[in-house]
C-alpha cells in the first residue's frame, strides 16, 4: 500500500493531529498566515512525493476563508506530486444549499464539490453533509459518516429512559437511527404554517405525551439554535422532565447558546467538527481514521 | 449580435452600474445577504437566458469572501442558460503570488482563474494584474486593462514639470508609459540588500537628484505602502519639490493612509476598483466598457 501523511490545514481544530495519532502517519503542519492586505497564505514545508496526501480542513466560520484556503492547500499539495489527494472535511459548509430552492441561486454545495475536484482532489470524507446524497456530485471516492454512535455513548445514562426527538422530518432518521442504538423510543415535530396568520407551530406525529421523560433532540447542525428552542418549548409543554440537544455540528452563531440556556436545555452534546467551548464535544478522530483505512485500501 | 446584462456582484463599488449606464445594457442587481451562520446567499432575480452574462465582482477585502461570492453568482448566472459568461474583476487578488516562489506554495491567481474556468465563466476582463502574464494560465478570452490614461489626464497639471518614479524594478514599465503619455522624466530604484548587515537601502537607476521638481511614485498596488513610503523617503532626501502617489489599486490596509501623510506624500491618486474614501479615485468603468466592446463582439 502507498504510504499516506496527514496535512494539517488551517482549520482542523485538532482533528489532523489526532489522526495522525491514531493512524501512526506522519503529521505535517502546514505554514500559513494572513497577509496584512487580507489575503491567505499557506505552504506545504515537505516532500510528499508519491505519498497519498490527506488533507484535514473543516469548514466552520470564517467559512469563506476556509473555503479559499482549503482550495489554495490542494493547489500547493498538487504542486509536491502526491500519488493522490484525499480531503477529509469534518463540518461541509454550504451542505444545506444542496439544490436551487429557487430559480436563480446557486447549487453551493454541488459548486464547492466541483471547486474541490478541480482543484485537484480524488476523494472525499466529511462527517454528517445534511443530505449524503448531494455528495454523489463529486467526482470521486467519497464516504458520509453518522457520528450517531459517538452521542449513543455520552448518552448510555439514558439507555432505555428517554424519548428521542426529531425537532423535524428532515432529522427523523437521524433520530429513528439513534433510538435504535439507545433501545429508546423515538418522535418527530412537524411544522404546521397556520394559512391565515403565518403563525408556525408544532406538533408530533406521534406520542403527544412525554410521559415526565427525558427527551432527546437530535439535529445535524445548530446554527442559530431557532429549531432546537421550538422543540424545547414543545417537549416542555408535553411533559418532558428535561431536555438535551445532540447536533454533529455546533455553529451556534451570535446568541445562540445563551437562548438555548433561557429555553431550559440542559446539556448540549456536538462533536469537534466546529471548536466549541460551551458542549460536550465528542473526538470524531476514531470514526475519521476507520473509514478514510477504507478509502486508503480502495485508491 | 447577442444582447448583455449586466450583473451587479457584492463587490462591484458601484461599476456594474455605472458600466450599464455607460454601455446602456440592462442592470441586474443579484439578492444577497450573509446568513446568520458566516454563509453567503446570493440570488439572481431575472431571467438572462440566451443573453451574454457580464458579472461585475472585485476581489477587494475581504478578498475570500468575495472570491467565494463570485464563484456562487457565476454557479447561479449558469443555471439560468446565459448564452456565455463573461466576468468582470476590476481587482484581482491574489495575482502577486503569480507563481510558487517557494516549494510547496500555491499557484494562487492561476489557481483561482482555472476555479473560475471551472465554475462556468468564458471570459475576463481585469485592471492592472500585477503580471499580465499570469492570466494566459485562463482558457478563454482574457483583457487586462491598464489605466494608465486616468492618471496621465488626473495629473495634467504636471505635464513636463515633474519626473515620474518607479519604487522598484517591477513597476518600472508602468512609469516608462506614464511618462510617455505625460512628456515626462522617469527613473526607478533598486533594492539593494548590506550583505553584512541585511539592511535594505534604495538606490536609483539614474537622475540621483530630482532638482527641485515634484516627483509622481506609481506602483500597480498599495497594499500596507511600505515600498512608496520608502521611495518617498528617497525621493525628499534627493531634491524632490513634493511627492504625489499613483496606483492602480488602493488596499491601503491598517495604518497605511497615516504612515503614508506622515511620510510627507502630498496626494495619493488611486482608482475605484477597491473602495477608498481618503486618495482622488478616478472611475475605471469607461476604460471597462471599451474593452467590453471589444469582448463581445469576439464572443
């Protein structure tokens, strides 16, 4: 097998590192700086030659920023001659713009996956894409992964003792799939547009009663934290004991933690996709190294 | 001949419309917001199908921003079936780092021009590039515009009266042509490094005492102005009447504007392809709308 190194990018918040770690690669920790007219600077300090070249850059904010360096990393990386260009993006910015909702915008994600392929990539991991079927659009060995297992192990004390929710149909497999590895019982809000006032409200599909349980919300992304406090206030208003929010990736922009505190969540639980202080953050790192063995064997 | 629109960016400074104006084409200006998260909406209102798309997007700071916002208009400019694309980018970042000057650095203009290629764009009109050279990297139409002629009708008053400098070799061509156009003197400095001490000093190519008369510094970009403050210097401790700046384009980043007063540069002149409130800025668009011309009708 072609021997790999990790390149750590300019925003991997520790994830290069600890996958070296755990894969025993060699770890190179790229030069960058911002340039005083605001440009991005990076360099790659070491021969690649013939090696594979994984390269770890998460998308968080500055996503923009990010974006530019993680394309400008590749085109340095290309430069050096690996034998190929892994990317491994733990938060995929730009997942949620997976199609035109209107006439006239841009297909972000479908976009970044061309930019990325152009740029000079082979494959692809990300962690939790909003919808893993937009990834099909890159041109290239790509994998998804859940985290769903990370939070069914901080959450063990709940094995069997709580209800999982799905703050929306969006999230209702997430929450199915959780559930199952929790042995918990699971439910979905749907969101209902009164026609005459615009009001929106909630309601569950199922299981209108929390029954004095603990209920689990469980989301991919919390970003200004709006859904998640919705169904806070529905699962507190149908007798949830207590409320916990588990999400892959915790933006958590502006106020958000502060509205998610006043709402009465109790704990929220995330992943080290995105730096956050304020969670309890799981180390994707282990779920990263298992699957990018299986995209190494397969280049 | 096919019809034009003309497509407003997040960073036009207020071109697109003027080139509209100029050129009387249709103007569309795109919806754009920046999403609570740190992501970037962009949304083109109007129907352009089968008409020649001009996207009017400077890369001024903060340059990645602006860079991932054109490539998302020229992605949502695609889907609706323009018959080309064709972009305007009054400046170009990143065009310094032209080539990979170290081992492992990117290629970072010509990466960006094949990311354009990429996204959907057929052609591109820019001012001033640094290196004209670089855009060959672009397959496609490609014009760089020189605005020498703003300066040389801006600086009228000084036609046969001043000597025009360039602050290193670079920029040399750039005052060879202003003092064509101006019937002027010129001359230029070189760098030269103490082999012992490190220490940079400046000397001039030739006229080493500018006799009394008012010396015009111009250089394609003023980025922190440390290489026009120190031919500034030069210039006052070798005779110069007063010092006035020319370029391009004004980044003027940080305390630049400050250091610039300070080091006695009487006036700073500057055109509107980066937005500048302190330095005379002359309008690009009639040069833009030339050249436009000329890309159209090969298209």
């Amino acid at each position: 097998m072609v021997s790999a190194v990790i390149i750590d990018g300019t925003a991997s918040n520790g994830i290069g590192k600890a996958l070296a770690n755990e894969m025993k690669l060699q770890l190179i920790n790229i030069e960058a700086k911002d340039l005083p007219d605001g440009e991005s600077y990076v360099r790659i300090p070491k021969a690649i030659s013939n090696k594979i070249a994984v390269i770890v850059q998460s998308l968080y904010p500055p996503q923009n920023k990010h974006i530019v360096e993680l394309l400008l990393i590749i085109d340095a990386v290309k430069s050096l001659n690996p034998n190929k260009i892994v990317l491994i993006i733990p938060y995929l910015a730009y997942a949620r713009q997976n199609k035109r909702f209107m006439t006239g915008e841009p297909a972000s994600i479908q976009l970044l996956l061309r930019l990325f392929k152009c740029a000079g990539a082979h494959a692809l991991i990300t962690i939790d894409p909003h919808k893993p079927k937009s990834l099909t659009m890159f041109k290239g060995k790509v994998l998804a992964i859940e985290p769903i297992r990370l939070f069914s192990d901080a959450l063990s004390a709940y094995k069997g003792k709580a209800v999982i929710l799905a703050p929306d149909v969006g999230a209702l497999s997430k929450a199915k799939a959780l559930a199952s590895l929790m042995e918990n019982k699971f439910t979905f809000l749907e969101k209902d547009r009164d026609k005459k006032t615009g009001m929106i409200s909630l309601k569950a599909g199922q299981n209108f009663n929390f029954e004095k349980l603990p209920v689990i919300i469980i989301d991919d992304v919390i970003s200004t934290g709006s859904t998640v406090i919705q169904a806070t206030r529905f699962a507190k208003s149908h007798d949830a004991s207590k409320v916990i929010v588990v999400a892959s990736h915790l933006i958590m922009a502006g106020d958000c933690y502060k509205r998610m505190k006043t709402a009465g969540i109790s704990k929220i639980i995330g992943t080290n996709t995105i730096p956050n202080s304020k969670a309890l953050v799981q180390d994707v790192s282990k779920l990263i190294a298992e699957n990018l063995k299986t995209i190494l064997d397969s280049l």
